[in-house]
C-alpha cells in the first residue's frame, strides 16, 4: 500500500507523486538544509573537505530518507496503476486486466455498498 487511496477516484500524475515524496524529503531536510549538505558531499567527492562523523550521519539519515521516499514513490506509482486498470474496468472500457484488478474492483464495490448502508 502506498499513499495512494484505492477506494477513491483521485488521480494521481507523475508531477503529484513527485511532489508528494520530495516533500517527504523537504519535512525532514528543507531545501536549504539540503544544499548545504550537497556542498558538503560534493567537496567531499573531490577530496577538498573532510566530513565530520556528524555530518556523515546526516548524509547518511538524508540518504534513507530518500531511498524511502523513492520506495514511496514506486509503491505509489504501482497503486495508481491498479486504480487506473480499476477504474476503466468499472467504466467498462476494459475487460482485460490481471486479477488483482479485479479484486480491486471488487473491494470498491465492496466499500460503496458499506458506505451506503451507512448513510
């Protein structure tokens, strides 16, 4: 599961996942945080500085941080995927997707029909 609400009908495009992980980046190293730290690897990189045992644990918390939020993004892109199969199955324009379409589609009707009872 990702970020991604599969019982609605928001799509998300390529731009909004990219901006919904780098914010995820930016609430932890705002983007002035991050330049600094990119100065410092870069200078680093070349050998004309020499990174603090503190500084090398920020580098390496930015650099989980980011491999999170790529995963982020991949999950995401792969739930949007599944929604957008759904979603032009229940439109009937497609009859022709995997079964895990299919049981999306059917876990939506599923949570209209609950929701609707509570109405």
């Amino acid at each position: 599961m990702s970020f991604i609400n599969l019982m609605a009908d928001d799509c998300w495009s390529e731009a909004d996942i990219v901006n919904r992980t780098e914010a995820m980046i930016a609430s932890v190293f705002p983007a002035s945080e991050q330049v600094i730290l990119n100065r410092k690897v870069t200078a680093a990189a070349i050998g004309a500085y020499t990174l603090t045992t503190a500084e090398q644990d920020e580098v390496a918390q930015f650099n989980a941080l980011c491999m999170q939020a790529r995963q982020a993004g991949l999950d995401a892109r792969a739930d949007m995927t599944l929604l957008t199969q759904a979603l032009a199955c229940e439109a009937g324009t497609t009859t022709d997707v995997p079964q895990a379409v299919h049981d999306l589609v059917a876990q939506r009707a599923a949570n209209r029909a609950a929701t609707a009872a509570n109405q």
